[in-house]
C-alpha cells in the first residue's frame, strides 16, 4: 500500500516471483518473513542502532505505535532447512513472524538495549519528521516519508500455520551489538 514507486516496484517484482514459482512445475514453499534482522548485517535494525550508536537519539513520526515482529535471520535458516523435509509444507506459502510483537517505539527502545545504553527516542509530529528528512538526508539516504507513515501503522501477519508445520518457533526481539 505505499505510495513510493520504488517501493511498488519492489512488491510487484516480488510477487512476479511467487507467481513464477507457483507455475515452475516443481514442489515448491514459499516463506514470507516479516523486518528481518541480524545485528550488523540487516538494512533495518541495524541501521538504526547505526544512528542511535551515532547521534544518541532516535528520531521517529508519531508515537511510533505500528506492531512489528523482527524476524532473526538465523531463525529464517531454521525454518528454511524444515521447509525442505517437510512434507505438509510443499505447495505452501508461509508468513514468519518473529517470536513476539511490539510497537514500532518498543523495538527501537531494545535496540537502545541491545547497545547498553539509555533509551532516547523523539517523537515528532509526522509533518515535521517528513521535513526533517530532507536536512537528514545526508545521514539518511534512502530514508523515505513513506517509513515514517508506516511507523505506526501495523505490519503484523499470523504465523500460525508456520508454527504447525514448520514447528517454527522464533526468538523474541532482544538485538546484541
């Protein structure tokens, strides 16, 4: 739903994807996982301890109250190598979840944790984080107003059938830098 070309683009090329897997002819699962994650190697959680390590504060659009659930990447692996020996999981398509859901503010706070260091985070009103981001763009780039409108929308999915067939059973979000 975001009104972002490039972001558009990158959902219609993902489900062009799925679609040419679904019409390969052989068995296949499909795994959706949710903000993916891995302390140094992602482009989301990382990035922002990034920022917070470097300014001391995160800034974020609202009360930041959207429910995300970060997903480890190591998790995803497991859950990967299941897919491949599972038999109910052939022909399936998958949301995984990270192991507990929290508000867009939440996570930021245990990224602050996952630093050792005091949580500051400032809430602006969405007009001003929006015009912030063409100052920030130097330290932001590829930071869009889109990210901020999301921040407290939710972006939560049921991983349930996951759980049954997989067995999946992802940590809780508690980052380590």
């Amino acid at each position: 739903g975001s009104s972002n070309a490039y972001e558009q683009d990158v959902v219609a090329a993902l489900a062009r994807g799925e679609d040419a897997v679904r019409a390969s002819g052989v068995d296949w699962t499909i795994l959706r996982p949710t903000m993916i994650y891995a302390e140094g190697l992602d482009g989301n959680v990382s990035r922002l301890a990034g920022l917070a390590r470097r300014f001391g504060v995160l800034p974020i659009s609202g009360p930041g109250q959207g429910r995300r659930q970060p997903v480890h990447a190591d998790d995803l692996a497991v859950a990967a190598v299941r897919a491949l020996t599972a038999p109910a999981s052939i022909h399936q398509t998958y949301a995984l979840a990270g192991g507990e859901t929290l508000s867009y503010r939440q996570m930021c706070e245990r990224i602050f944790d996952g630093l050792g260091r005091r949580p500051r985070i400032l809430s602006l009103p969405p007009g001003l984080w929006r015009a912030g981001l063409i100052l920030a763009s130097p330290v932001l780039p590829g930071a869009t107003a889109q990210m901020g409108e999301r921040m407290d929308r939710d972006l939560v999915f049921d991983d349930n059938a996951a759980r049954r067939d997989l067995g999946w059973s992802p940590r809780d979000f508690r980052p380590s830098f």
